[in-house]
C-alpha cells in the first residue's frame, strides 16, 4: 500500500503544490507590485503543465491496458 502512495505524490500531490506555490505568489506579486511577474507565471505555467503531462500518460496507460484485455 505504501508504494502506491509514492506514486501518486509525484503524480499528483507534487504538480499540484507547484501550482498553487505559483498562484498565490501570483496573487502576492499582483497585489503588491500591481503587475504579475514572470517566475509566478512560469511556476504556475510549470505546474499546469505537469499535471496535464501526467494525466495524459495516465490516460495513454489505461488505454493501453483496455486493449490488451
């Protein structure tokens, strides 16, 4: 049971902090420069994209494994 908690802490928890990490230092640049900046966009950017990599692998995987049965 152990291991399948690793697993989902890369695959989800991980992309999931980065990208809140990157709104609220969004938030904070916006409210106190009146401006975005690029590193919160980028993190946020960052980890966006990540969860859209993991969910397509994990979706490519369960499509893979539909089609052996």
């Amino acid at each position: 049971m152990a291991t399948g908690n690793g697993k989902n802490f890369g695959k989800i928890v991980l992309p999931m902090i980065v990208l809140i990490l990157g709104l609220v230092l969004l938030v904070l640049n916006i409210v106190m420069e009146d401006e975005p900046g690029a590193v919160p966009l980028a993190v946020s950017l960052a980890g966006a994209t990540w969860i859209l990599i993991q969910r397509l692998k994990a979706r490519k995987k369960n499509l893979h494994n539909q089609n052996r049965h």
